[in-house]
C-alpha cells in the first residue's frame, strides 16, 4: 500500500492539469486544509490543497440551450489505485440534502452553492498478490453544479456563493448572465477574471481545417467557406461573442437550413465537407515566394464544449 502511495503521489506531479490557453479559474477558502484522515474505515487521501477549487464549464446544447454545467474540482491527477468518492457523514448529508454533493439555495439574489466532502479514496480494499495487478486510473476530485440560465435570469440572480462543509466559505462571486452567455467573475493568477460561456443554438456546427499548421491562421478563409455553403457566423448570432484568441483553425456557424448538420455522421461526429486554399512561403533562385495549397475542412457539432 505505501508502495502504491508514493506511486500515485508521483503521479501527481507528472500529471498536473494544464489549463491554456485560458487563464487558471479558481475560489479560495479561508479555512485551514486537512490533512489525511481516516473516515468510515476508509482511506482518504488529501494529495490536493483543499483551500482551492478550479472551475469548468460544460455546454450540450444538442441537450438545452439553457443549462449548463460548473465542475468545481481539485486542481491535480491521481493516477493509481484509486477513485473519487464523497465521505461526507450521514449526519451532514440529512442536515444539507445533498444531490450528487450539492446543495442550493436562494438568498438575497445569491445563489449559495453548498458542497459535500469529495475525495480520493483507496480501491485497494482486497489483498494483491502482485504490484501492478489493480485498475490504473486517472483520477480527479470533483463536484458537478448543474445551473438553469433560465432560472438565474428570471430570478435575478447577481452572485454564486459557495461553502464547502469541511473547509469553508470561498465567498461570493459576480455573475452576469442573459440569453446569449454566462459570466462569473473570481479570482486568478493574473487578477481578477470574467469568465465566460456561450450558449450556442442546436443549430450549431463547427467548421475545422484540423491539419492546418499551428502557426497559420485560416479564419478568413473558413468563414468565407462557410458563408459560401449558407452558414452564419456565431458572431453575427450572438451578441458580443468572440472566438478564443488561440482558435486559428476552427470557427463557429449556425446552420440555418440544416443542410450540412443532416450530412454529418452521428457516430464520428464529422463530415468531410471541402478543402480551403492557405499560402505558404517558400524561398526559390527568386527568394521568397508565396505558394497556394489545399487544407480539408471537416463540419462537426459542437457536442460538448468544455471551457476553462
């Protein structure tokens, strides 16, 4: 077992989430962390400083275009003998009412956001014979808010609250929210940030030149491409919205007749839809020359967007 301790806390190190190009999300609790405990009989592991969350989104807007998830996780990687489990008493659980480790309520236009206990616990509940004979996984520790934009709009939402019943209040947070996007504003390596998340219409595809080289931009072309076919950039649909400032090979549209969304295969999620012409340079007897060539565009749906 201290074999296989040392060897996910090794893991740890060499699998710290790398987040990028959006800068590090997180709350902060002014609590003190715990260290290792011992609950229920079984062994939980805090490799992770508990005083932090990190915060992602996840959008499916083939599901709704009005809900969306907050995964408020641990930032690090457990790789080993191991699995998330939530050891929050019996006691807590009847005092709070969690559903999948949250609880909510709304005070004062605060949503208040009350998290449960998750933890990394041992699998390594039988005897082994061997030392690499158990299921080698990746492990994250994590709770997951499920939030109705709808909800905050007509209850005129302003903040996020949110306390964790071990380690504390993280305090509350900004948020701006409106048809189109959510915002919540916190704290980040480089200040405070807005964080935003769009939400797209079921309409919508993206269109993706994925062997494009990484140092050439082909914006411009896919978007000509796409208005070509009847396609609508997202930025003409959704007030304010931009690309990330590292997308240079993909772009968002909405497909207002569905001719290319029905083309697209449901199983691959894709659908080869033409080539674009980019240029690169090249040095001949005449020096440097521009030289036009093919990039294939694939069309897919944006199924799950994850932002961070």
């Amino acid at each position: 077992m201290v074999k296989k301790l040392f060897l996910s806390l090794l893991f740890l190190f060499l699998f710290i989430i790398a987040v990028a190009p959006y800068s590090l999300v997180h709350a902060h609790s002014n609590s003190t962390p715990s260290g290792e405990e011992q609950e229920t009989n079984k062994f939980r592991i805090s490799l992770f400083p508990e005083d932090t969350y990190e915060i992602a989104f996840f959008h499916e807007p083939q599901k709704s275009e009005s809900k969306f998830t907050m995964r408020l996780y641990y930032k690090g990687v457990v790789a080993g003998c191991a699995h998330m489990d939530d050891v929050t008493s019996e006691k807590d659980q009847e005092k709070y009412n969690f559903e999948n480790g949250i609880s909510t309520k709304v005070t004062n236009n605060v949503l208040k956001v009350i998290i449960s206990q998750p933890a990394i616990a041992d699998s390594n509940e039988n005897p082994r014979y061997s030392d690499y004979d158990c299921d080698i996984k990746h492990n994250e520790s994590y709770v997951d808010l499920e939030v109705d934009r709808d909800m905050l709009i007509k209850k005129k939402i302003k903040k996020m609250g949110f306390n964790n019943i071990k380690t504390g209040d993280f305090g509350d947070f900004e948020i701006d929210v409106n048809k189109d996007r959510f915002i919540i504003k916190t704290p980040s390596e480089n200040g405070e940030l807005w964080q935003t998340l769009w939400f797209f219409p079921k309409n919508s595809i993206v269109l993706i030149a994925p062997k494009a080289k990484s140092d050439i931009n082909v914006l411009e072309q896919l978007k000509e491409f796409g208005v070509k076919r009847g396609l609508v950039p997202m930025e003409e649909v959704l007030d304010g919205y931009k690309l990330p400032r590292n997308a240079k090979n993909y772009m968002f549209f909405t497909d207002p007749k569905g001719q290319i969304i029905s083309k697209i295969n449901s199983e691959t999620n894709s659908f080869d839809i033409g080539a674009i012409t980019a240029t690169k340079t090249y040095y001949g007897p005449r020096g440097a020359q521009e030289e036009p060539y093919n990039i294939d565009v694939m069309a897919r749906l944006p199924l799950i967007r994850k932002v961070r």
